[in-house]
C-alpha cells in the first residue's frame, strides 16, 4: 500500500552533512547580496568622490564593523566547508565527513574568533 509521506519530512534534517549542505547554499547567497552591494558601493566612484565619501563614512559606522565581522564568518565557514566538500568529492573524505567538518569549522571559528578582535578594535 501507498504510505503517504509528509510535505516536508524534517527527520533528515537531523544528520550533520544535511544543515552542512543547508548552510553551505545559505552562506553561498549571503555572499551574492554581499558582493552585489559591494558593486553598488563601488559604482558611487561614478557619481564623484563627495557621493563616495559619503556612502564610506556611513559605512564606517560601528554598525557595519559588526557586520563586517559577520560577513568575514560566512566567507570562512563557506570557505572552509568548500574545502570538505572538495575533500569528500575527491578523496574518500565521506568516510569521516562529520569528523571533517567539525575539525574545519572549529578552525574557521577560532581564525574567525581571532580576525574579528583585529576587525573591531579598529572601529574609529
């Protein structure tokens, strides 16, 4: 007989390569948004240099520190889970994937951890 499944089952969502993958395509878009506010902030070389320095002096603003602190942790956790998604693809990384990946986010945090104490104690 036909076993009717639920529209969306969360007991898979309960293994580490699952919210790996999720956080992988969830970081890969931050990383869009941010790349195109990026060019955004860059095409205000075209309005003159006051619109520019305008828009730079608001984005040195303590606020955008933070996020820039944020923005630096999606770059090394979408960098780092790269590099274990190259190694389980090309090497028999599935074998200890969940070990992989713990011993590379824990490395992007503490770099993360580090890098974000030099990012805020610039903060003019």
């Amino acid at each position: 007989m036909y076993k009717r499944t639920k529209f969306f089952d969360f007991s898979y969502y309960k293994f580490v390569g699952s919210w790996a993958w999720i956080l992988h395509r969830l970081s890969g878009l931050a990383l869009v948004l941010y790349l195109s506010l990026h060019l955004w902030v860059i095409n205000t070389l075209t309005r003159g240099p006051e619109q520019f320095n305008k828009v730079m002096t608001f984005l040195n603003s303590p606020l955008f520190k933070f996020l820039e602190v944020g923005l630096w942790g999606v770059i090394l956790f979408h960098a780092f889970n790269g590099i274990r998604v190259v190694l389980i693809d090309f090497s028999k990384g599935s074998l200890f994937h969940k070990k992989l990946f713990y011993i590379l986010i824990t490395t992007a945090f503490i770099l993360w951890a580090a890098s974000s104490y030099v990012i805020l104690t610039h903060i003019h």
